[in-house]
C-alpha cells in the first residue's frame, strides 16, 4: 500500500514564488583524494555511482530501497480512448536513440494535498509541468504551463489548466494536456516540493543567482550570488507578492531551484560518503509519486537507460503566452497557440533540444493584480 505522502509545512503556494533569478552551478572546493569511498565519489556523480552499484550486482537491493520508496498513484490513465490519444512521440535521429523518448506529467498541489491509498485528493495543481526524456538518453526537456493558463477542458469548457486537476485529476489533467499540445504523455508524477526543499541542507545548500535584492521573512536575498541553506530555500522560493512577473516568476523559480538542486546531485564533489548518498537518495523518492504502471523495475531501468546523462542536457521552457487578462472575476494567462504549435511539434519529434534557441529570447508579460 502506498504510503501517505510528506505535503507538511507550507503550502505550494507559499513554496514557489520568483523573480527573474537565474540559479548558477554550485561550486565547491575540490576535495583532495583520501579513502578509497572518497576517491570513488569524485570519479562518480550521485546518479552514476548508484547505477554503477546496481550494475555490479545490488540491483535487486537498489531496486526496493530506492525505486520501492516511491510512492504509486492508481488509475491515472483510466478512461481515457487510447486511440484518440496523440501518437507516441518518435526519436528526431532514430539513429542516435538507444530507446523510445518517454515524456511525463510533473505536478505539485497547491493545498498541502496528501498521496493516501495512492491516491491524490482533488485539489488545483500548483506546478505543471511536461518532462522529456530524449531518445538518446542524452537530453530533457522540462516545459512549465503556467496554473493560470486560459484552455478548454474536455466536458467542462473553458477555464484555467489547474482546474482540470480539481475537476477530474490527473486523468483529466493529462486530457487536457494531450489536447492542447498534441504530445503523448506516457507517465504522470506527483512531487512534494516540500520534501525536495528539505533535502537542501543534505545537499550542503545551493546557489541561486538573485536580479534584484528582496526580503521575504526573516531573509533579505541580495542581488547577487546567494547560498541558501533549506529555511533560506523555503523562504526564497516561497515569495508570491511584489515580484515584478507575478505568477511567471513562480514559474521561473521553480525552474532555477530545480536546475540548481539537480546540479548539486550530479556534481561529484557535492558527497562525502556512501551514507550521504543514500539519504538523499531516500529523500528524492520520498518526495515523488508516479502512476501505477509504472514498476519499480521500470523505474531502474529508466534510471539505467539515462545513467549518462548531465545537467548540461537539461533544458528548461515555459510555454508561449500571449498576455495576460481577466475572464470573470479571474486572472487568467493567455498562451501563444502558433508559437507553442512549434514548440509542441519539436517535442512531438524529440527535438525540442536542438531547437532551444526559438523559445529562448521569448519575454514573459506581467501578471495582472
């Protein structure tokens, strides 16, 4: 039975909030070699000597202690007609894959939500976001709709994305989705923010570039270089009032926490020892849940197939937006149909990747108070 899931502490909400911030890799000083465990964590990042282990026989050991600390959500894709759905996405260098791209439906939920049972109350998701994991292995791509993102949900009409999460969950999310970007989605996930945030401290902390000074509690964040403990993060990524891009700055801060967080997992230089790792390896799959099709075994070998990935083949986006607006009492956020038809057909061919440049000069309008 599935756990129930570690939503404490703030809400969403609360825990994700930006300015036009940019997270820098974390540096940290180069660790002279020592024991033979130190010197095989500098040859290895977090994800490589975990795959290396499972490769040298702990497979079914790495298997239950890890992928088995995740937890599972039921029913994601039931009822929704296969043969309406879009096709699966198709590598851009069939050549260069090693395996089929495999995209996934990140959320995280506004209300403190709890995964009981393996399931996830109705509640409007705070973070939506599309993950592809390319073809060769090589490369993902994480594409941010914003909450406020004004679309049609089969059987409900028009109105925001994140009520199709509270209409109907993630089967009707996915729906929604699907119909709006043409992309298959082929696995859906729930993550705690909490629990990633708290993971901070046992990562050392992390950096994050800030544009502009700010104070949001019992912090100022200076323009500048700031290295965040996990209150700090809590704090900083928790801003939601007086940031200049309202609710896209959100977006763009869950984005540079991530990018940074995920930094620190793959630098070598970040862990001192096999106990370290794990803790923090227990810490990340404590905070995820993903649809029950997905085995843990599924899950080792999707960990196995990307062991050589880096976090210089991520790539993060948001989709296009028109601008903002009103419709009824509600803000809403109008998005870029003709722009986000391209971005959505390279990922549909697996090669938004090779196409960033597009996307990347794109400015992100104000939210409406």
């Amino acid at each position: 039975m599935a756990r129930s899931g570690r939503h404490d502490g703030l809400d969403a909400d609360e825990l994700f909030g930006d300015e036009d911030d940019v997270a820098a890799p974390a540096r940290r000083p180069r660790r002279r070699s020592g024991s033979p465990v130190r010197q095989l964590l500098v040859g290895f990042g977090v994800l490589t000597l975990v795959l290396a282990l499972a490769v040298a026989g702990g497979a079914w050991f790495l298997t239950n202690r890890y992928a088995g600390n995740v937890d599972r959500v039921a029913n994601v894709f039931e009822g929704l007609d296969d043969g309406e759905r879009p096709a699966p996405a198709t590598p851009a260098e069939p050549a260069a894959a090693v395996a089929d791209p495999v995209t996934f439906l990140l959320v995280g939920s506004d209300t403190r939500a709890e995964i009981v049972d393996g399931e996830i109350p109705d509640a409007r998701s705070d973070a939506i976001m599309i993950a592809r994991l390319s073809g060769d292995r090589q490369h993902v791509q994480v594409i941010s709709i914003p909450r406020d993102s004004w679309v049609d949900i089969p059987g409900y009409g028009k109105n925001k994305i994140n009520a199709a999460y509270a209409y109907g969950g993630p089967a009707l999310l996915i729906q929604t989705v699907e119909n709006l970007t043409g992309v298959r989605i082929d696995h859906f996930a729930a993550i705690s923010f909490n629990g990633l945030i708290s993971m901070t401290d046992q990562l050392g902390g992390v950096d994050v570039q800030v544009a502009e000074t700010t104070t949001n509690g019992p912090y100022t964040f200076t323009a500048g270089l700031n290295h965040l403990d996990g209150d700090m993060a809590r704090w900083y990524v928790g801003q939601r009032y007086d940031l200049p891009g309202g609710d896209f700055d959100r977006v763009k801060r869950q984005q540079n926490y991530l990018r940074s967080m995920f930094g620190k997992l793959f630098d070598a230089g970040t862990f001192s020892s096999v106990d370290q790792i794990d803790s923090v390896l227990r810490a990340v799959t404590s905070s995820i849940a993903v649809d029950d099709s997905l085995s843990n075994a599924g899950l080792l070998e999707l960990a196995l197939s990307a062991r050589s990935l880096t976090p210089g083949g991520m790539d993060f986006f948001t989709a296009p937006v028109l601008g903002t607006g009103t419709e009824g009492a509600a803000s809403v956020v109008y998005l870029d149909q003709t722009t986000g038809d391209r971005m959505w057909g390279y990922l549909q061919s697996d090669s938004l990747g090779q196409n960033a440049a597009e996307f990347s000069d794109e400015a992100l309008p104000s939210t409406p108070r």
